[in-house]
C-alpha cells in the first residue's frame, strides 16, 4: 500500500527505464475510509501483544514504523496530499490491484492510479478481498500479475 506509492514515484523518477508498474492497495490520496482504518488499526495495535504483529517484519522499530504512519496520515498538513503530479510523469504501463473490501481505501485509488498515470494502465478490482490481495487471494494476483506482464 504504501510501498505503492513509493513505487510510483520511483517509476516517475526513473520514466525511461521503467517497463512496468505494479502497485496492489495502494492508496494515491487522503481519503475519510483510509483514514477510518488507520485509526481502528492503531487502536487494534495499542491491544497487549499486538505490536508484537509488527516486530515480525520491523523488529525493534515496530513502534516506530506505527507512530510514523499513524501520526503522518492522521496530521492536518497531511490532508491534501496526492500522487496527481508523480503519476503524470509515470510513461510506463500500470497494473493497479485493489480489493474490493480494502479497509484503507476504496476502488476510487487503482481508478485514479490508472486515469492519472501518463502510460497506459489498468485498475483490477478484486471481489471479497481486503487490504492484502498477495495474501488473500494469492492465485488471482499471481494470475492478473503474469497475465500484465506478457
């Protein structure tokens, strides 16, 4: 999700060597159901043992990692931020995959990813999937993945 957003500015920066984005719950603008779901999300991580979810993949910064995207989504300066201006300097295709139930954003991100992006693209949305398509549906993504890449 964010790694998506990352993964479009690196696109931009890099236009004339990128063949292909791929970007899965990626979120492309500050919206109320992204921001909703971070804040049930930090209220989930504040439950004893639950930051130990976290520590799996960012060890001793676990703690860290939360506040930082906590705090940097939920501050008022944040409010307007968007891709608008990265995506129009990615050239490269797009493939945009989105659960249809993603706690962090609705179907309006891949749509937006693809209608902004200065390249060709397409937004897939997967039905009775949240937040981490790779893992929930894992053959279908796996699918949408070699079918964009030939």
């Amino acid at each position: 999700s964010v790694g998506g957003g990352m993964a479009v500015a690196c696109a931009a920066a890099f236009a004339s060597q990128c063949m292909g984005l791929i970007t899965e719950s990626a979120q492309a603008f500050v919206e109320a159901r992204t921001l909703e779901g971070i804040r049930s999300a930090d209220q989930q991580f504040a439950e004893p043992g639950q930051l130990q979810r976290l520590e799996r993949y960012h060890g001793s910064k676990a703690q860290w990692v939360l506040r930082a995207w906590v705090d940097n989504w939920l501050a008022e300066d944040f409010a307007d931020w968007n891709l608008d201006t990265v995506l129009a300097q990615v050239r490269c295709p797009l493939l945009s995959l989105h659960g249809d139930n993603d706690e962090f954003g609705s179907s309006a991100h891949p749509e937006r990813l693809v209608a902004l992006a200065g390249g060709p693209g397409v937004a897939r949305l997967l039905q009775g999937c949240g937040h981490v398509p790779h893992r929930e549906q894992a053959e279908v993504v796996l699918a949408e993945v070699v079918q964009f890449l030939r």
